[in-house]
C-alpha cells in the first residue's frame, strides 16, 4: 500500500514516473524513426521494441559472435585500435557514414571491455577516443551547415570539450553516445547516417528494455 509519509516514497514515486515518461519518450522515437504509429498500451511498447532491437541487429551486420567479440578484446586484437583510427580518419574526411559504422562496431568491442576488464579497459578507450572525435567533427560540420541551431550546438560543443574534465569516463562516453545518435536520428547528417542510429544509445530505451 502506498504511504506518502513513507521516507522511501518520493524515491519510489521518482523511479516509477521516471519509467513512465522514459516509455513515452521511447514510443515517440520509435514511431519518429519508423514513420509508423503505434497502437496504444503494452502492445504498442513490445511492437516499438521489437523494432528497435531489429535496429540495433542492422547496424551490426555483419554480426560478431559474443565470443568472439570477448575474445577479441581479451587478446588485444588489432582490429580494435584499427577500427578507431579508421573512424578517426573517416570522420575528419567528412565520411560521417564510415565514422558510424566505425563507432558502432567500437561499441561492441567497448562493452566487453567495460564489463569485464579483459584487456583492463584498453578496447574503451579506443571507443571513446574515436566517439569523442565524431562527436567534436559532427557537432562542427553542423554549426557550419545548420546556423538556426547555432545556440543549442554551441552548448553541445561545450558540453564535448568540458566532458574529460568534469565526467568519469563512462558517463562522457554514454552523453557522447547520445549526443552523435541524436544527430542521426535527426537526419541532419544524412540518410545514410540516419540508417545506423542506434536507439539504444537513448536512455529512455537503456530504461525500457533493459540493454544498452
């Protein structure tokens, strides 16, 4: 039975309409991204996720194994570093649909690293070297091409080259994550990009299902 004089309430309460605003947030993106609407209630949320995750599957085609994935990152793999200073490369030629698909990958390889330390955190920071520059390079290639934003990206800008200073690694890294993805929800930076958003960079979907 709910208790408002219960201490605990008001962090219950805060939880559970976290929840319930992250599911419109969620069911908005979906259907903005999938130019579809959804029908109401748990039905439309599972249809949303069932889409979204069929996203995510696309932009990592082709598919890398858990295993190998871990192995990957536990033995140090070149691959790794290759793919960071490729997306680099990529992204400061102005090949933003490269630099994605080079982030996206990196994120697998990052996660592992996070999780497990296999490689004491090695494959992260590769990820979050290349997320940084794509990042700075996107929020750049806007400000010069989409004026009327000037005001919101010039504080996007600020937020990327204050975060090594006032964020731990990991919370940069998840707001650099959101900042680029946003970007290629927009489809400021093109269809292409616009083809490898991942929505689970968004942290109403990190609520809703669970994943990152």
């Amino acid at each position: 039975m709910i208790n408002p004089d219960n201490p605990n309430f008001d962090r219950r309460f805060d939880r559970a309409m976290s929840k319930i605003n992250a599911h419109d947030k969620f069911i908005e993106i979906a259907s903005n991204f999938r130019e579809v609407s959804y029908p109401p209630g748990q039905a439309g949320l599972q249809l949303a996720i069932n889409d979204m995750f069929a996203q995510r599957n696309a932009i990592n085609i082709p598919a890398i194994e858990p295993y190998s994935i871990y192995s990957m990152v536990a033995h140090r793999d070149p691959l790794i570093r290759n793919t960071s200073v490729r997306t680099i490369s990529a992204v400061s030629e102005g090949d933003y649909a490269t630099a994605f698909v080079g982030t996206n990958r990196l994120h697998l390889f990052a996660k592992a690293s996070q999780k497990d330390l296999l490689d004491s955190g090695e494959a992260f920071l590769y990820a979050l070297d290349a997320q940084r520059t794509v990042a700075d390079k996107t929020t750049d290639y806007l400000l010069a091409t989409q004026p009327h934003l000037s005001e919101p990206l010039h504080e996007i800008k600020e937020a990327i080259t204050r975060g090594p200073y006032i964020y731990n690694r990991d919370k940069e890294y998840k707001i650099l994550r959101q900042i680029t993805h946003d970007f290629a929800y927009s489809g400021a930076l093109g269809s292409d990009v616009r083809n490898l958003f991942d929505p689970f960079a968004f942290q109403s979907t990190q609520i809703v299902t669970g994943y990152e």
